[in-house]
C-alpha cells in the first residue's frame, strides 16, 4: 500500500510517499521557523495561512521525487491532533479532498502517534514492547507501547513539557526560537559544574515531570548574573550547560524507573528533544547498563515531518480503518483513547 502523509499541526509543513513493500519514497518540509521568530514563539494564523501556501508544492516535489504522477497512492494520512486546530484544518481538508478525488480512503492520524512510530523508519527498527519517551514541544510522557493503538500512560509533566522548557529558558537568555538546538549548540562550550540546577521531581517515587520551576531557577542565576553587569558569553555557556544537563539526568532517571518498573529493556524516545546529543548519548549509557537499548529516529524525523505521519496512516489503513465523518481535527486528544490496530484476517 501507498500512502501520502500530510503533517501541518504546528510550524511544520511536511508531506512524504511511503510504501508498505518499498519503505519511505520521498519527503519534503518546510519550516515555518523564520516566520515565527521574531515574535518568539508559534503565531497560530500564519502557520495556517502558510500551510495553505507550501502544501501543493511540497505535494508535486514529492511525486515527482517518487517518479510517481499526482494521485499514484492508496490512501492519504493527515495529522487529526493535538495541534493547533486552523493549521490541522489546513492538512486535513487537503488530504480529505485529494482522497475524495482520487477515490482512495483518508485517515486522521495522531502526532504523537506518528512520532512514537517515526524510529520504525530506521535501518534497526524497534520490536515491541518498549517504553516510549516522547519529548517534544508540547509533550512530555512516558507511554508503555505493547504494539500500535496499544499504549499505557506511565507518566506525563505536570506543567511545561521539556521541548518548552528548552524554548522558555532560551527566550529568557535572549536566544532565538526554537531554544532546543541553541542551547544544545551554547552548552558544547559550558564549564560542567559551573551552575546545578536541581532535578525536578527525582527525590520521589513515580513517573511525573515538571520542568516550570527548573525555568524559574535558570532565570534567578541570570537576573544574578545580569545584576552584576552583562551576561558573557562564557557564562551564557555555562547556564545553558547547567541547563541542559538538569533536563537530560531528570529524563535519564525517570526512563530507567520506567524500564525497570515495566521489566522492559528496550526504550524509545522520540519528538524533537529526542535530537539532543547529550540525551542520547545519557540514555545509551543507562540503558547499557540495563543491558538494554535505545531507539531515535535520524535527527530530521525527531522533530514534526510527514514521513511519520505517512508510516503511522499507512499501519492503519492497511488495518482497514479510515474516516468515516468529516475531517478530524482536534487541540488535544489523549493517545491511550486510540484503537489496538487489528490487522485484517
Ligand atoms: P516537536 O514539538 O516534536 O516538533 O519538537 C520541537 C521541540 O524540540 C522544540 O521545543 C525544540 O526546542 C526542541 N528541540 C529540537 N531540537 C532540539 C535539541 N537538539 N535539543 C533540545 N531540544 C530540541
Ligand atoms: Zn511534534
């Protein structure tokens, strides 16, 4: 089966081929990313407006990267939600329209969804069950996954989720938006040890996060800082150091107590933090030290692209499932709510 995925929830516009036999064709994006800068944060209007403008293009370079003609699918995905409603509206009355024309089935499908599932575009992919660590922009969630539909909520932040922590702290020290890979990039220079900052909620039992107060502490160390006269560029290395180090052993010590509450080895993580080295680089080492492993999909796949909206839609309408109403369209929408896939006898 061929599938066109459609992913407009946020700032992204991304669109991709993928073929159950041949594996992913062709995928496009663009980024929205400078657009929204200089207001520091997503502008739900213009993302909507500029979804409207990239999407046919990005349509026509992927079939003509595919050697395929306009129409050459079985099926369309579009991301449903959680998002930004006008921009899912965007997504899903194209991918609805296609699909009516074409006279193939469409298909809302989850974010969260789709980036649980985007390391399964991997050369090595994971088997389940594992326990998924999704760290995106909006979310930050520890899921048990027993197969696709089959997921159980382990635990979740409770105020900001980790991408936002990452794009609050870096307003705040007066780095552009998105804050992730600046302060990623910053930190590479950081003195370790220079500033600690504590370790939300890993002197308690249990699977919860919260990364507000974590925020608050790095803007505490900066007003300091700044009192004292300007803020040095070593000193902003060293803050985005102690940062990122917080939110990355908070992360690694809550997936361990995941692993080893579940009896599980395998871990996946995945959303745009997932992309962070020094995540990566933590939760290998725990994880070997489990004797388990972990699973990221290549660093364009961690943040919002079609090619995972694609894979997840083309898993479900090859189950046979497929909207039936009008387009889907939702703010939030709760992943354990979605249906066990059950493959067609
Ligand atoms: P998503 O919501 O999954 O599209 O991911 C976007 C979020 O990922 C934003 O909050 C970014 O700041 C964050 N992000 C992207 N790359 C990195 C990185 N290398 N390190 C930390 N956060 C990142
Ligand atoms: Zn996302």
């Amino acid at each position: 089966m061929r599938v066109l995925g459609i992913e407009t929830s946020c700032d992204e516009t991304g669109v991709a081929l993928y073929d159950s036999e041949r594996g992913l064709l062709a995928d496009a994006l663009f980024s929205q990313i400078d657009l929204h800068r200089i207001y520091g944060g997503v502008v739900p209007e213009l993302a909507s407006r500029d979804h409207v403008k990239r999407l046919v293009p990005l349509m026509r370079e992927v079939f003509e990267r595919a050697g395929l003609q306009p129409g050459e699918v079985d099926g369309v995905a579009y991301t449903a939600g959680p998002g930004l409603v006008g921009a899912l509206l965007v997504g899903g009355a194209c991918a609805r329209a296609l699909a009516f024309a074409w006279d193939v089935p469409a298909l809302g499908v989850h974010h969260m969804e789709g980036h649980l599932l985007a390391p399964m575009l991997e050369e090595a992919p994971p088997q389940f069950p594992f326990v998924a660590l999704l760290v995106s922009g909006g979310h930050t969630q520890l899921v048990r996954v027993d197969g696709i539909g089959e997921y159980q909520l382990l635990g979740e932040s409770l105020d900001d989720a980790a991408g936002e922590a990452f794009d609050k702290t870096a307003k705040l020290m007066g780095l552009p938006y998105p804050g992730g890979p600046e302060i990623a990039r910053l930190a590479e220079s950081g003195t370790p040890g220079a500033f600690v900052f504590p370790r939300p909620m890993t002197d308690r039992p249990g699977l919860e996060f919260s990364f507000s107060g974590l925020k608050t502490s790095v803007l505490n160390a900066w007003q300091q800082c700044s009192s004292a006269g300007e803020v040095s560029a070593q000193v902003q290395a060293d803050l985005a150091l102690g940062f990122e180090t917080a939110v990355v052993e908070t992360l690694t010590i809550k997936c361990r107590r995941a692993l080893k509450q579940t009896g599980l080895k395998r871990l996946v993580i995945a959303g745009g933090v997932s992309a962070n080295q020094r995540l990566r680089s933590s939760l290998e080492k725990m994880t070997a030290g489990l004797k388990g492993e972990v699973f990221y999909a290549r660093p364009a796949f961690c943040t919002d692209n079609g090619a995972m909206i694609a894979y997840a839609g083309c898993q479900r309408l090859l189950a046979g499932q497929q909207d039936v109403s009008g387009i889907e369209a939702r703010a939030r929408w709760p992943m354990d709510q979605l249906p066990p896939l059950q493959l067609k006898a």
